[in-house]
C-alpha cells in the first residue's frame, strides 16, 4: 500500500470537495516525528460552516423520506468501504495521532461494526401501539428525526467516535454536518470518503474542518442546526450546552473522567496490574475512560505497586508504526506539555513519583512528543493529579483501609464516567456497584472500553445525563410523535 502524505484535504460540503473561502490551510503533523506532515486540512470560516448547514438542510427532506432499512443499504456499503481501506485509515490515524498501529487497525474495524449495527437499527421498530380511550381510536407513537445534526468530535478516537455519532444519526433519518478536531482531520477525512464511496447522496454528510472557536461554536449557535452531539473537554461542552440551551435545541455532552481503579483486598493482582496497565497507558492514557486512580487496599499496597512497576518496566514507547512499541507519543506538543506540567504538580504537592515523569529526548525520540508512562503513590485524593483529567500516561496510586472507604474516594470527584473494581467477593462487587457514582461500571475488567451495543456515557460532570451507543442513541437523535387516528 502505497498513501501519499502531505496532500490537501478540502472541506465536504454538498458531495463535493472544496477548499475554505479562507484559502488558509493548516498542517496536521506526526506526534512521532514533528518534521512529517501527515496533510493539510483546511482553516474554515464560518461561510463555509453556513454551505454546509445549507447543503444538510436541502438534502433532509428526500433523505428522512427514505425508509429505515434503505437507509441502513447506505451504512452498509459505508462498512464496506471503511474494511476496504483499512490499512490506509489506520496507518492514517496512527501517523496523525500517535497511537500504534494494531491499536488503529482496532479501533477501525470498530467503526466497521458500529455502522454494521446501526444499519440493521434502520429495521427496528420506532414506536409503540398505546390503548385509547376512545373505542373507535387508534393510538400510536413513532420516532422522527431531529433534522440538520452537528457533530463535534476529538481526535483521541479519530475513527470510532465520528462513526458512533454518524451512524445513527443517519440512520435514523438526520442529515450531518461533522466538525472533527483539527489534530486528526486528515482522518476523519479519509472516513468521509468512504461515506462517499457508498453512494450517500450529496449534502446528507458534510466535513467541515477548522477552529472549534468558530466552526464548534458555529454549529452550536446556528439556527438551523436542530441537535448537537460533543465529546471533548468540560469547559468546551459547557459552552456547547449553553449555546444550544440558548436556541432551545437538544444537546448531548460526552466529556471527561477521573476513573478509579479498586484493588480490594482479596483482588487477583496480577489481573488487577494487567487491567490497570492496559486501562491507563494503552493509547498513552488519552482516553476519557482510562484509568488515573489506583485505590488500593492497604493490606495489598506494596505488593500490588511492586507488580505493577516490574510491568510498567516492559513498556515498550515509540513510534506506533514500528513493531514491538506498546504505547506512541501523546497527540501534540501541546498535550505533552499539559503532562509535563501536572507531573511537575503533583510533586510540588507531595506525591511520591516512583515511575516515569520525564520526557523522553534522545535518539529516536527526539522528533516525537514521548512521555514516560508515570506512577505516583502516596497520592492524597484532593491532589490535582487526582481531581483533575491529566488525559496522558499518569495514575495515582491511593490507599485505602477498606471498601467502603475506597468507594468514597472514588467518588470524591466531579467527574462520573467509568470505574473498576477487583475483588473475588461477590458481596463487596454488589457493594461497589450500588455505591460507585459512575456510568460505565465494571467488576474484574480495566475502566477503559465499552461494547458498541451497550450505553456508554457518565454521571455527574461526564456527561449531559444522556447516553450514546446501543440502542441508547435513539433517544437523542429522535423525538417522539404521538398519533391518534380516528374514522
């Protein structure tokens, strides 16, 4: 496979490519080596944000008239296309955002899935017979779509998260107009294409690239956009919200986690380190379901730390695209240096860093953006590094005296999205289950991860108290009618 980097990436507005009224592009380079440029993405406006609602406003009629499981042909063929290109979206998506090269190929293959599902949604019921009244009376509820959807995605998962809020908005009858982040277009690019491929009609998808200060905030503030779906940062989404409450549209918030980690005193440690290890470095912690808590009973404190820095120790940290490397770069420069700087915290704090905390320089890292994979214990849980999203290869390790107390340290957090508990006791699984505040909730498995036809979302400042994935995403992207049909 041969892929031409360094290309221009036009904006996708009414089925065709285009460049931005601007004429200002932008580079999207590799975290692993800054000196490559992996595309150029377009610095858009906010005319081009007004072509592209226009172009989803006219197609929404013709494209809500189609029938579900038409519909759901188009996602079908969509599928087809993203496991046609696989290798050259993963190698994309591993260029532009750093992470390795089997992690991408994942991740790809996951959206594969999600549109795979959502096309059989298109031959769901919508609705529900309900009893009249009235002898003579025929009652009825079904589901319409909401109309123009913005979306607005981060380039953690460049591929998944795109497809998860695109294939059933689609699905069930909404035209799209997709503002991914800047920092992995190209690939969301490469996904639009494939849409392309399966013949979806012109305007019922539009890319549009650019500052989420003015194309972001657009959608959220455009008046004919009738639902806005984020993930991304607190501070962002809140401003997403207020815009939209503002207009009075629906809004869906997915953003950010603190998630624990409870090794009980029972646990299986060496699958308690293994999950930890997986759920907080994989993807070089970027993720907002990855592990950044360790809370660990006393009892099991040492043995569980020794296990998990001899673990820690066979991380291989490197270019994704090479063989052998377990966790890439962080996404940017200026990611890296978020991490840099809450390390640097938690030390002043008093934390005490057994593991990690420094950039990686030399040699083959010089060109990269590479950060140890880091480990804090003694950690005080209202240290920022235990309050805040680090959102890089950090955890803290907290002791706790026993469950009750760990599960109160868990949820000493504003955040909610998901937590694990370790433990061979069924009592104390029931016990943290009915007591963790959490969304995502998960005995003898790491934090990070979600089935793609289970809910996913989380409590308190996570989310926006809604749920994607699943049959879960029929709520947001619908709202019901109600019928009574009388002779």
């Amino acid at each position: 496979m041969s892929i031409a980097w360094g290309q221009t990436y036009g904006n996708l507005i009414n089925g065709e490519w285009v460049q931005s009224a601007s004429g200002r592009t932008a580079p999207s380079t590799n975290p692993a080596n800054r000196h490559e440029v992996v595309g150029r993405i377009q610095l858009s406006v906010r005319q081009d944000l007004d072509d592209a609602v226009a172009a989803a406003k006219q197609a929404l009629p013709a494209w809500r008239s189609l029938t579900g499981p038409a519909r759901g042909d188009y996602l079908f063929r969509a599928a087809a296309a993203l496991e046609r290109r696989l290798d050259e979206i993963a190698e994309t998506m591993t260029r532009e955002m750093g992470k390795t090269l089997p992690e991408a190929k994942g991740e790809t293959m996951r959206g594969v899935a999600l549109l795979r599902y959502y096309a059989g949604e298109g031959m769901r019921r919508t609705g529900d017979v309900i009893p009249s009244a009235e002898a003579d009376a025929f009652m009825y509820t079904t589901r319409v779509p909401l109309g123009v959807v913005g979306v607005i995605t981060p380039w953690n998962f460049p591929v998944a998260i795109p497809v998860w809020k695109l294939a059933p908005a689609l699905v069930y009858g909404n035209t799209v107009v997709l503002k991914p982040a800047t920092e992995s277009a190209v690939t969301a690019a490469k996904v639009a294409e494939c849409f392309q491929e399966a013949g979806f009609p012109a305007g019922v998808l539009n890319l549009v690239t650019g500052p989420g200060s003015v194309i972001g905030q657009g959608i959220a503030e455009h008046p004919d956009i009738q639902g806005v779906t984020f993930t991304g940062s607190d501070a962002v989404g809140r401003a997403v919200a207020e815009a939209a409450v503002r207009r009075g549209v629906k809004y869906q918030l997915e953003m950010g986690g603190k998630n624990p980690v409870i090794v009980a005193e029972d646990a299986d440690l060496d699958q308690a380190v293994e999950a930890t290890v997986s759920g907080a470095f994989r993807s070089t912690g970027q993720k907002c379901t990855a592990t950044s808590r360790v809370i660990v009973h006393r009892k099991v404190h040492g043995a569980f730390r020794e296990k998990l820095l001899a673990r820690i120790r066979e991380i291989a940290v490197g270019d994704g695209m090479q063989p052998g490397i377990w966790m890439g770069p962080c996404s940017s420069e200026q990611q890296m240096e978020t991490v840099l700087r809450y390390i640097d915290q938690g030390i002043r704090e008093g934390a005490k860093l057994i593991a990690g905390g420094r950039r990686l320089r030399e040699g083959v890292y010089e060109a990269g953006f590479y950060v140890e994979p880091t480990v804090f214990d003694e950690v005080d849980s209202k240290m920022a590094i235990a309050q805040e999203e680090i959102f890089g290869p950090v955890i803290a390790l907290i002791p706790a005296d026993d469950l009750r107390q760990a599960v109160e340290i868990a949820n000493d957090t504003k955040f909610g999205l998901s937590a694990s508990v370790f433990t061979k006791n069924i009592g104390a699984a029931m016990e943290f289950i009915k007591g963790i505040d959490a969304g995502m909730v998960r005995v003898n498995a790491e934090t990070a991860g979600v089935e793609l036809q289970a809910p996913f979302g989380g409590m308190k400042q996570s989310s926006s108290h809604s749920r994607e994935q699943g049959p879960a995403a029929i709520e947001f992207f619908t709202e019901i009618k109600t019928v009574l049909i009388k002779p």
